[in-house]
C-alpha cells in the first residue's frame, strides 16, 4: 500500500545496517554489540522494540558489565541506529 511502511526485524534492520556501514572504522566494535542484543531482539520487528523493552536489556546489561561506560555504550549506539532503521 501506498504510504504504509513495511515492518522490517530485528534481522532485517542489522543486516541493512552492517552493509550501509560497511566502511565504518568502528564495525567491529557494532558488531560486538549487535551480537550481544540478538538474543534479546531477535524475532522482533522494529515496532515491537521500545523504551520499555531496551531499559529492561539495560539492566541486564548494567548487571553484567564490567565497566561503567561499556555498560552503557553499546546498547545505546545500537538502540539508536536500529531506531533510525526504524523511520525510514
């Protein structure tokens, strides 16, 4: 339909995001953290990842990290690229 945008996953959004970033010096570092998320978002379309749904994997990350800035780093960058992906 004219208008409507598709609801795109998870997947679909890092697979979208890895290859448009593909000459990104950070990559690496993406990948690392997109990896941590998928067991957490995978199955997910973008609509059905919200506030509620991040901070709930916040403090399982901030439970499990190391150190202070990693704990929140990642999960924020890759929240905020996959809500890009979300509006397009």
């Amino acid at each position: 339909m004219i208008g409507v945008k598709p609801r795109r996953t998870w997947k679909e959004a890092v697979v979208r995001y890895l290859a448009e970033t593909a000459d990104k010096t950070t990559q690496v570092t993406d990948k690392m953290h997109l990896r941590w998320l998928d067991p957490y978002l995978n199955g997910l379309t973008l609509d059905e990842i919200n506030r509620d749904l991040l901070d709930r994997i916040k403090a399982k990350r901030m439970a499990n990290s190391s150190g202070p800035c990693s704990k929140k780093r990642g999960l924020w960058i890759e929240a905020g690229n996959m809500n890009h992906w979300k509006h397009r």
